[in-house]
C-alpha cells in the first residue's frame, strides 16, 4: 500500500488466507512483514487495523496470544 493515501480509508481489516483443507496459498510466506508494514502506515494515518488472523508455521491461527506483541492489534473505528 506504500503511495497510497491510507487517510480515505475508515479501517484495515488484515488477515492471511484461510481456505478449507490447508490450502491456502503460498503468499504466505511474506505475510508478516507486509502486515508489519501495513500497520505502521495506518498508525502513522490514523486509521484504525483490525488484524484478525495471521499464519503461523504454515498454519493459519487466529489465537491472538499466539502472535507477534506488534500484531496483536483488534482496533475497531471510532
């Protein structure tokens, strides 16, 4: 999303592929610095991220414990 003016946007909702079976596509692999970077921008715009899955060893969780301090973020709009 880099050049792209976040401020029109209300809410990021993020969260990496889950599809039935395991499979999920590959693109992955990069998920969470892409996610890093999202939420830096948005927090720099001010628009609130709603991260609601992420994948972990290949597996997609949903338990926000689990993850990153720096993507445990549920913020909903004002």
């Amino acid at each position: 999303m880099s050049g792209t003016n976040l401020a029109t946007l209300s809410w990021l909702i993020l969260g990496c592929e889950s599809l039935a079976g395991g499979k999920a596509g590959r693109f992955q692999d990069g998920f969470i610095d892409a996610a890093r970077s999202l939420v830096r921008q948005c927090k720099t715009a001010d628009v609130p991220v709603y991260v609601k899955q992420i994948p972990i060893k290949g597996k997609v969780n949903r338990k926000i414990s689990d993850w990153p301090k720096d993507l445990q973020i549920q913020d909903y709009p004002k």
